[in-house]
C-alpha cells in the first residue's frame, strides 16, 4: 500500500486552518453563530451520503441548497466576517502604508482634560458614561447610527448628556478631533469570555477596541468606578488623578509633517 508522503508544507497547512477555526470559534462563542455552522456542516454531509447513495431527487433538492451556500454563508455571518476582517487588518501592522494612503494629514492633538474632568465628576455622582475617543480608524457606521451632536467638547456637554434623565444618556458619546460629534451610539459588544460581572457599558467599550484604535471610557453608575478600554483589554477602577496618563499612553502619536515630507522625498 502506497502512503502519501506527509511533508513540511503539509504541517503549515494544517497549523493555518487549525489557528483559522480556532479564532472564528474564540470570535463567535456565546453566539448561535456555531450552531448555524453546524448545521452547514451537517447539511454538507448528508448531500455527500447522498450522491455516494445515489437518491436523485434528494440530491437535487441539497445540491441547489449547497450551491447557494456560499453566498447565504457570506449574508447570515455578515457580521461576523466583518468584524474577523477588521480584526485583521487591525493586527497587520506591516501592511500600515495602506493606512497611510488614505489617511488624512490634517491631525489635531487629543485634548482629554474635558472628558477627565467629567469623568472624575461623574464619577463622584455614579451617572453612567460611556465615551469613544476615536483616533485613526473609521468610526463612521458608529456614529452614523447616533444622534448627530458636532459641537466642540467640554465638561458641561458631557455631564449634560449623560444626565440620568436626559434624551441621550443611553449609548455612547464618540469624541472625533476634539468634537462631540454623535450620541447615543450603539456600539458593537464583545463576544470574548469576560466576567460576568461586566456590564453592557463595559462589553461595549471592549467590543469598540476590538477592531479599532479608539480609546473607550466608561462611569459605571452603580460604583462610580471609572474603565478604560483599548485594543480589546480594559483596565478598571482607575484613579481620577491617573486618568490623564492613562488615556495619554493610549494616544496614537501623529507622525510629524517634516517627517512625513522627508519620507516622500526619499521615496522620489
């Protein structure tokens, strides 16, 4: 009997599509995402049994269900390859000269002091806060299903806001180039395994970071405690007094003009 050899690139291959299930069950579990998985899988199967049986009719009936299921795996994960997509591209950090093509130059410095002050006073009052500091990446399908604000940040807009009895307490404020630009934003809430003692504001903050560079600060109204969120891990409980630093260490730095300029100039 003949064995096929089993060879270096055959390891590869199976270690990628090994470590390729392994992330789509991290991304889809607490969902019904696996159970519909499953019964594709099961539906493939049993149209395999049935041509190798030879049963016509049913073999007509799943071979047209299987030659669609392509185009129905695509529309009923939409959103979860959406978001395994951005993961992606998220981690390739060598592939950031795509970024840079697209990228706007003009760049404003992230001023925190209003969303720190009215965090730590929120905090003292326990109302409950959720906001998105975007940097980078694209926030636009977040704020488009918002409240539409566009106005220039400060404690008051936001205290205001997050007001217990206000129209626009629920969701989230997203803070773009030192403006409120929406509000009562949904945001996308993480299926990673976190503890059950997280609450939404919490699982929305984390599920933000996860596919993009934002910075996520949230009041929890029942302790006061204050959380930041980024690139998918939050830290809890901070400190008012150590607020600054902590959001500042989570600022993606815009690289300088000059530098850019020289940057083009080698390229020619």
């Amino acid at each position: 009997m003949d064995f096929i050899p089993f060879t270096f690139i055959d390891f590869v291959d199976i270690t990628l599509v090994a470590l390729l299930m392994f992330g789509l069950y991290r991304m889809t579990r607490g969902t019904n995402t696996p159970y519909i998985f499953t019964g594709l899988i099961i539906i493939y199967i049993v149209w395999i049994a049935v041509q190798a049986l030879n049963m016509t009719l049913l073999q007509t009936i799943l071979g047209q269900i299987v030659s669609v299921g392509v185009l129905a795996v695509i529309i009923i994960f939409q959103p979860e390859l959406r978001s395994f997509l951005q993961m992606l591209g998220m981690r390739q950090k060598g592939f950031n000269f795509v970024n840079r093509i697209f990228a706007i130059e003009k760049h404003r410095e992230i001023n925190i002091e209003p969303i720190v002050r009215a965090c730590s006073e929120m905090s003292l009052s326990k109302t409950g806060a959720l906001i998105v500091i975007s940097q980078k990446s694209d926030l636009a399908d977040i704020i488009e299903n918002g409240i539409t604000i566009n106005a220039d940040l400060s404690v008051s807009l936001l205290e205001n806001i997050f007001f217990k009895n206000a129209p626009l307490h629920d969701g989230a404020v997203v803070v773009q180039n030192n403006r409120v630009v929406a509000a009562k934003c949904i945001l996308p809430v993480t299926q990673s395994n976190v503890p059950k003692s997280y609450g939404t504001r919490h699982r929305a903050a984390i599920g933000i970071t996860e596919t993009s560079d934002a910075i996520a600060i949230t009041v929890s109204e029942e302790t006061g405690g204050i959380s930041v969120a980024f690139a998918g891990k939050i830290e809890r409980n901070i400190a008012p007094k150590n607020l600054v630093n902590i959001i500042s260490s989570h600022i993606v730095k815009a690289e300088p003009s000059s530098r850019r300029r020289e940057k083009k100039s080698d390229e020619k």
